[in-house]
C-alpha cells in the first residue's frame, strides 16, 4: 500500500477519534464573537456621567412654561430630557437657522481644528417637510397645571427619573438618618448610635460607589476621548471630539461656518461652548471614581473603632464636590442651549381622516 493511501485511513482515524474538535472551535469563535460585540454596543451606550450630571440635565431641559402652554405634547427619552411633539399640521413653526463660526480655544494645530465637527449634536428625529401655516393659541393656566403633572410623572417613568427618583431618596433618607444621629437627636444608647452610625455609612458608602464604580468604563472611555482629541492625530482629533460632543449633547455645542442649516423651534443656534468645560466635566467624573477609591478603602479597611475620620472626611468631600461641579457644569450649559434652541422635538405629521365610500 503506499504512502498516499495509507494517509487516508489515519486522517479518517482522527477525525473519528474527535469528532467534537470542529464544532468546539466553532463555538469558542462564536463566544468570543459575541463577548466583544456585547462589550462595544456596552461601550457605545452613553448613560449620564454620573447622579449630579443627570440631574443637572435634567433639570436643564425640564419643561418651562413655553412648553406646558404650547398645545404640543410633552414626554421626556431615555435620559429624561424633556422633548415636545410638534404637529406639522398647522402647528408650531420650526425654524431653519445657520450655524455660527466657531470661536474655539487654540487646543489643537490649525489641520485638526479643520476637521472638527461639521454639525451641532443633537438627539436625531425625523423631521418631515414643515407646514409653516400658523401658530397655535396658548393653553389656559388650567389646562398647563395639568400638562405639568402628566408630564412630572412621564418623567418618573423613565429610565433616568426612576434612577434619579430611587437613588436620591436613599441618599437623602440614610444622609438625614446619619445627620441626625451626629447631633446626637434621640434617646438612643451610645453604643447602639455608634452601630447605626457605621450601618447609616456603610449604605452611603455603597450608594457612592453604585454610581463611581458602575459608571466607571465609559468614565474611562470619554477620558481616552479626551486625550486622543487633544493629543491624537487630526483624523484620531476629529473622531473623538465627535463622540464627546454625541456623549453630552445636552449641553455641549460645536460647530463652524460650513455646517448649513440645522432646525430649532426659535430659530436660533446656541454658541459653540468653550472647550475647556468639556475638558473639566470628564476629568470631574473621572476624579470622582479615584476619590471613591480612597473612601472605600478607608471604609472596608478600617473598622468603626480604628478608622481615621480624617480619611474619610476628606475622601467624601472631594468626591461628592467634584461629582457635583460636572453636574453644575451640565446644568448651566444645558440651560443655555435650552434657552437659546429651544426644547428638544420630534415633529408628527397629522393626517386627515376621509372616508371611503364603497
């Protein structure tokens, strides 16, 4: 027999003898496939940096009076942005308005400054041909009072509002506890006011690093953004000022002269926002996952008996204060673009209903 045909027969002999090689190679390929795809649609997702910035634009974008006096329907996204659905059908006039230049600080060389963003980031809706027929009358006050309280509990329902709901009232619950235990209100032993005292931290603790730990990889990811922008490659600078400006459309703008009409409910475009406050909101939000860090460090280490409250006070302080400035942050700048634009909206196209003779 030769060579060839005694080759055969082994072959045959070891594929027989492994018959589950192939489909385990196919299945740590499709594994690993999906294990990486699902940790990039994770990354791709922007929540809110943290509780403050949330809120911060949250209350940035609430509905104002404009709003609860148009005859427009209010309802709120995923991020509890506060949004009107704007009839095309003789209802409110949506507006076409140029850009303006941009005025940006002098972060990057001239040929990166050429390739920033072409366009202002906003939430993207469909926006069917205007009807620019009239405008609809006011709302009673009445008729507003109850728009606001359908629209405060829409807000409840979403995402970000229980989040905002739940996670402030146990700050607020378990912070007052503790606050009240520290002045020493109550008949309570000493012994037992110092357990509840450790309970009452231990729960801020965990609360604190719910938010600077579960946020923490796309706290990362925007601070790789914001060094490739200002240390990256023009086309590297380009891509990542884009996504930050997508990540926090809510209250960052940046845009220059050729980027042609964009649509608001005023007809105007707010300014392109000074740089440097989209460079102090992520080295914020980043500063707060190290300083959370240090304070549950001091908490986990250290029991209530030996833990030095130096360490603690100064962790929690510089935590929550700079949680707190990206939120501010947010917040003003939010109110801005909201005052200038206008609120988000989504336009809807009202049909007449014909009946059909048979």
């Amino acid at each position: 027999m030769t060579n060839g045909q005694s080759s055969q027969p082994e072959n045959q002999d070891i594929l027989t003898a492994n018959p589950a090689m192939p489909i385990v190679r196919t299945t740590g390929r499709t594994l690993r496939s999906t294990s990486v795809s699902t940790v990039t649609r994770l990354l791709e997702y922007n929540p809110s940096g943290g509780m403050w910035q949330a809120t911060g634009t949250a209350i940035a974008h609430a509905p104002n009076v404009t709003d609860l006096r148009s005859p427009d329907e209010i309802f709120f996204d995923v991020h509890g942005r506060g949004m009107r659905r704007v009839s095309t059908h003789g209802g409110a006039i949506i507006r076409s308005a140029m850009a303006p230049t941009t005025d940006l600080e002098p972060l990057h060389d001239d040929q990166k400054l050429a390739g920033a963003v072409k366009s202002i980031p906003r939430p993207s809706f469909n926006h069917p041909k205007r009807n620019q027929a009239h405008i609809h009358p006011k709302v009673s006050w009445t008729d507003a009072s109850k728009k606001g309280s359908i629209a405060a509990w829409r807000f409840i329902l979403t995402p970000t509002g229980v989040f905002i709901v739940a996670y402030g009232l146990n700050v607020i619950a378990w912070g007052a506890m503790l606050f009240f235990l520290l002045l020493d209100v109550g008949s309570m032993s000493k012994e037992r006011k110092e357990v509840w005292i450790e309970i009452d931290s231990q729960i801020l603790n965990g609360l604190f690093c719910l938010t600077s730990w579960g946020l923490a990889p796309w706290r990362v990811r925007d601070t790789y953004w914001l060094l490739m922008w200002h240390f990256g490659s023009a086309e590297t600078s380009k891509k990542s000022i884009m996504q930050l400006a997508k990540q926090n459309s809510s209250w960052f703008r940046i845009c220059d002269s050729d980027s042609g009409e964009c649509e608001t409910l005023t007809g105007k475009i707010a300014p392109p926002t000074k740089t440097w406050k989209m460079d102090f909101v992520v080295i914020n939000m980043l500063l707060n996952t190290m300083f959370q860090i240090g304070m549950a460090t001091f908490m986990w280490v250290y029991n209530r008996h030996n833990r030095p409250a130096f360490g603690v006070g100064l962790f929690i302080g510089l935590g929550c204060f700079s949680s707190l400035l990206a939120g501010i942050t947010s917040w003003w700048e939010g109110r801005k673009v909201k005052r200038i634009e206008g609120a988000f909206f989504e336009t809807h196209v009202e049909e007449k209903q014909e009946s059909i003779e048979a």
